[in-house]
C-alpha cells in the first residue's frame, strides 16, 4: 500500500468536501497538469456517480475533473501543489 505524504492526505480532504480544488500534478509523460476537480457528488452530476463502490486503488488518487466532466487519476507521489 502506497503512503500518502501530508500534501496528498490534505489534497483527499479537500476533494471530499469542497466543490472545486485546484491542484497540480506530474502527468506520466512528465508534463505538467493542473485541475480543477472534487470527489463530493453533491456536486458531480447524478449520471456521472459511480455505479457500484469500488475498493479504491492504493496506487492513485482519482476525482472528477470539473473542466473534462468525466473521473480522472494520478499517481500517488505526482501531486506538485494544491491552490
């Protein structure tokens, strides 16, 4: 299992909870990525929750990107910064 640092713990509290959080991450390619994303489904559009509860990945933190309308992830360990 994957050890979140201090800065991906607060990351996961603020998608939880709040609307739109904008962070930066490390894409594969090694470029970089900002989004604007939440895990709260008061506001992720009914049609866009999750079917079923997946066990969730230790290896990624995944939310729904609020620019793309559609779940997104990256790596543990990719996250450069949260504004």
């Amino acid at each position: 299992m994957a050890i979140l640092s201090c800065m991906e713990r607060q990351l996961l509290e603020r998608l939880n909870v709040e609307a739109n959080v904008t962070f930066a991450f490390r894409k594969s390619d090694f470029s970089r990525r900002v989004a604007h994303g939440t895990r709260n489904l008061r506001y992720v559009p009914a049609h866009q929750w999750p079917k079923q509860k997946e066990a969730p990945s230790d290896s990624v933190i995944t939310y729904y990107d609020l620019d793309k309308n559609e779940w997104r992830s990256f790596r543990i360990g990719s996250l450069l910064e949260i504004r």
